[in-house]
C-alpha cells in the first residue's frame, strides 16, 4: 500500500486532502546533489544505465521537498537507443544518433527492440519501488511514439525537426511505419515499466505540437492512443496514464478522448478554461511555466497559488510544471512552489467546503 | 483604383473568384534576385533603410508569382530602433540591441519615436505605392507591442525569451509599461504607413505564443486591442487589419474580438475548426506549414489543396503560410503553390455554386 497516494487518487479524480504535487526534471541539473552522482557516472547515458544511480538521483528531490510522487530518472531517448540507433550525449549538447531513419531501407529495419536491452530501466525501477517503500508512487515514462521518430529521423534535437516535417509531407508512408513501430515498441516498454512496479505511466509528446492538426492526429495522437489501447487491453489491475503534448492547448478535447486518465497541460494553458474544454473525463496535470521557478519565493508562491485556484476545489488536479525544470532553477524556490501548493489547495479546500 | 483588389476584398469577407494569396517574406532569401539586391545594399538594415532598394525586393515576388498582395520590405525592428536602442544584424546572425530594457531607468527613458527617424519607412511605402499602379494592394505592418519587448528587453533573438518571461511574472509593472510604450509607438508607426499609403496592416505577434493565457491577455493582446482602437479612431477611410499571433491557437475566439478585421493562424490549426471557432466575425489567414515549401510541386499542390477545401467556399479566407518563408525554398515550389490555390479555390466556388 502507497502512504501518500493523493497523485493516484486525483489522476482518478477522487478527492484528496490537498492537490498533490510532483514536477517534469524534478531530478535534476538544479540539484547540487545530482550534478554530483553525475560527475560519478561520468556522463548522463553513465547515469541513465547505472540502475543503482538512477534510484539514487531519482530519490533526491524527495528527501528535500515533500513531493507526491517520484519519477523514474531516465531519458525517452533510451527506446531508440536499444532499436541500435546509437545515442550519445556530447557534453554541453543535445543527444545524437549514430544512425537517422530517413529512408524506406531504414525505416523497414526499424523494429521492436529486444526488452533485455532495456532491463537497466526495469531494474532501476524495481529498486526504487523498494527503496520508496510505499512513501508516494512511483511514475514510469516513455516519450511518445511521434516525439521519438523525431529525434530517430532528425539524427538528434533541433529547433524546428525541419526533416521531420518535410517527411509527413512528402513521404506520409514512411513516417507512419516509423511511428507504428515505435508504438509497439512504447507499450511494450511501459508494460515492461509496469510490471517491474511503476504505479502510473506518462507519455511525453514533446513535439507533437510543431505538426499541423491533422498530421497531429495521425503520427501522434493516433499512435498514443494505440499504446493506451494497448496498456488498457493487458491483464491484471489497471495503471492510470497520462498523456502531455507540449503544444496541444487547441487540441485537449481531442487528447482528453485519447483513453489516458490525466491530461498534461503546458504553461500557455488556462487551466480553467482547459476544465471546461474537457468536463470531467480527465484528471489536468500542470502547468507552471518552469522560468517562473527562476524569479523569488514570493513570485512562485503567487504564481503557484494562482493556478491552484484556478484549477478549482473539484477533484482531479496535479499540480505540475508546464515544461521541466530549467537547470539554473533555485531549489528554495522549488521548496516554496510545493508548500505553496499544498497550502493554497488546502485552504481552497476548506472554502469550498463552508461555502 | 486597385485592379486586383481580392485581398481586400476578402479581408472584408465579401466574395471574390479565388482565394486571395500572399506569402509571409514573399521577398526574401529564397530568391536570387533578393540576395543579388540585398549583396548591393550591403548589409540587412542597408536594404531596409533604402527606400528604392527595399521597394525594389518588395516587387520582386510579384514579377515572379501572380500574388495577390504585396507587403512592405522592412523589418518589425525598425521602431524599437528608433527609439534609440542601437539595431544591428551580424552577418548570419539574428538581430542585436547595443541597448536592453531590463530596469527601472531603462524603462522610465523609453518614449514614442520621433518618426521622422523611419521617414524610410514611409518613403518606402510611398515609392512601392507609385510602382505598383494600383496593380494589387499594399500592406503595411509592425511587430506587436509584445513582440517588440521580446526583442527590447533580450537584447535580440532567444530561443525561450527567459528574461521577458521572468519579467512577466516578477514585475509585471516594468514589463506593463513597456508594452504601452509600444503600443503607442507601433499606433503612430501603423498610421503613417496608412498615410503613406499601405492598403492594410498588419501586426505579427510572434512571441505571445510563449506567454501563459493570461499574461498574454495583458501584454500582448490588450496593447494589439489598443493600437487597433487608436487606428479605428483615425479620421477618413477605414484601412483593414490583420492580426497574427504564432502559437495562438488556444485563443483565437478571443483574438477575433480584438477589432481586427483578419486573424492569421499558424500551420498547426485546424483552418475549419477555426472558422468554427471564431464564427463570420473575421477573415482568416493561413495557413500552410511553410516546410511544405521545401517538398516538391505536386505535394505542394495537394497540402496547398487541401487548406483551400477546408476553409471551405464562404468568404474571407487569405491564403499564406502559418509562418515566413525559409531561405531554402525553391521558387518553383512557390509558383506551384499560388497556382493550386487560384485554381483549386476557383473549383471550389463552382462546386458550391452548382449544388
């Protein structure tokens, strides 16, 4: 049994007792204490395949703040990387791929990979499922089908996946055998996540939002919907989901339909205006803007609470970032966004409820 | 008397025989003709502050291309420029302030321009006015008021505008008057245009896209609202609007209310679900991925096509892309796209008429 499980309860939108709390990169560069794991693994991917280092940075951010939830520390990346692609970090950069997928001899070579390659994942799961011992749940991720033939077509990051782009255009074929694959390949790997303990898994659409509303619906959100599709089809006891693409504001009805438990809302949202877009089928997880953490205690506190309030005494809220932490975040300022979290939401609450 | 005067026209949502098109930097670096006038100029803003040679590269598109518009060549830079804040562009590099608006002091000296520092501007205007002989309209345009303060208080381009974002948050009251500043400055800017002669203008909010709902309600949408307002309030013939906010998908019915008379979208809207949206209150302008353009002709014409029949027969669409043209775009693929959206657009209407 999970002591604190307010961030399950809210994805299934029941009431808790305040809006739980946990943030996109909450483990991470800002975090004195993990730039020094990191510097012990000796790079990021050192880091990411070390199971023992991964629970370690993983915890982190929860010995200091009281945070709702974990989440597994790893990369999206780490899919691609086992279908033989190559990754790797340069130092001061973005990922690289030693391989691109942009032909028809590529793309037919592309296939589910071999879960054994993967077990650093599952076992750095498995042990911080143990060393959490039933503290908050633990969230597992992949990045979404779509996000993924970015990197995997692009060769690496880019400001505009310019490749990308030309490729559903151009070629709408190859581009579709890319990201049904790598469905295929995202359920299996959340499954694998889930059987090794995760409580919830996220998928993380970071790109989906560049492609225009069509295309949107059929590399991304289709594709997401069939890795939903298939985690709900499996055996066992249901675990919740949640679907985040960055960009997506004029799409949430549609997303909120896609068979996830909780919808990711980036910072440009208003999530008011996003509860009444979506009703109540899903649980709105989100959407600080991360620069917000980078102003004073009192600016988060204000801008944190702002949120909380619009979010509204209704259950079903998990406060988040609407992107990840940026690295020169203040961890005070992380200190005071939680407790302002869990303050705000208690006395909106406790209003509600006179009134 | 303007011969063509179909932009105009559906900009007013009246009927017209075909879908009215022009291309955010129509004359640009995908051209040779550009790239030998602007070697001639020198440098970027050499070109700019030449009233024959930027009238020179504002015609050039037109001599190719039977567009239905022409815009202005210049830059949004221009007014902050005037101001005083010291506008360069290196070569292959974005632009640069020599001055930022980050403090109290900078902000207090920030005034309207002496617009006699852009008389190139109107000269411009003017001259491209007398060479194109009421061929098809002119359109003017500035950067928006928020757009603008990206620029002013960055000190040039930035990939996430962190310091804006930050100011947004922690002093709301510094970032304020900036945009009222530029509101003003941008409102006088707009008008001389008209006196000089644009036909229409247009103010490109490329950045409030980056802004939570509702700070881009208070700094980038009030201060468009209120230079719209100080042009409606001009004596003599109403000259027509656009406005165009990249990443504003979320908020178009409230864009539509802004007193525009058009509101551009960028390629990620569904064009469709925008007419639903925003009713027959304004004209809409988009919206291909400007990507499309480096494909080839015949997946040009069938994207091209397909925005065309889903803006549907009913006036007031302009066709452009949901963003400018990228430098590597081949012409041949520019001529393919006005010629599918003239002829598809004329199908259209005459399939809607027949039945």
């Amino acid at each position: 049994m999970i002591q604190n499980d307010t961030f399950l309860r809210a994805l299934r939108r029941e009431p808790t007792p305040h809006t739980p709390v946990w943030l996109m990169r909450q483990a991470g560069r800002y975090l004195p204490e993990y730039n020094a794991t990191r510097a012990k693994a000796g790079s990021f991917m050192g880091l990411a395949t070390n199971p023992a280092l991964a629970a370690e940075v993983t915890l982190q951010p929860l010995a200091r703040f009281p945070l709702d939830a974990a989440i597994l520390f790893s990369d999206i990346l780490t899919v691609p990387d086992a279908m033989g692609l190559g990754l790797s970090f340069a130092e001061g950069e973005g990922p690289r791929f030693a391989r691109t997928v942009r032909d028809e001899a590529a793309v037919r070579a592309l296939a589910v990979p071999d879960l054994a390659k993967l077990r650093y994942v599952f076992d750095a799961v498995a042990l911080i499922k143990r060393e959490l011992a039933g503290r908050v749940p633990l969230i597992g991720f992949a990045g979404s089908p779509f996000t993924l033939a970015c990197y995997m077509i692009e060769g690496g990051g880019s400001p505009d996946f310019a490749t990308v782009r030309r490729m559903a255009y151009a070629r709408p074929d190859l581009l579709g055998e890319v990201v049904a694959v790598n469905a295929r390949a995202v359920a299996a790997y959340l499954a694998a996540q889930i059987d090794a303990g995760a409580d919830a898994v996220m998928l993380f659409d970071t790109w989906g939002g560049l492609l225009p509303a069509d295309a949107y619906r059929r590399f991304s959100l289709g594709p997401m919907r069939d890795v939903l599709a298939a985690l709900a089809a499996r055996p066992g006891p249901r675990v919740p989901t949640i679907v985040f693409t960055k960009g997506g504001g004029a799409w949430l009805p549609e997303i909120a339909a896609s068979g996830a438990d909780g919808v990711g809302l980036d910072w440009t949202v208003d999530i008011a205006a996003a509860r009444a877009a979506v009703g109540g089928r899903v649980a709105l997880q989100g959407n600080l803007d991360p620069l917000v953490l980078l102003t004073d205690p009192d600016t988060v506190r204000r801008e944190a609470s702002a949120i909380v309030r619009a979010a509204g005494p209704a259950p079903g809220h998990i406060f988040n970032l609407g992107h990840g932490i940026v690295p020169g975040t203040p961890p005070e300022n992380v200190a005071a966004l939680v407790e302002a979290v869990h303050a705000t939401s208690r006395t909106v609450r406790l209003a509600a409820a006179a009134s």
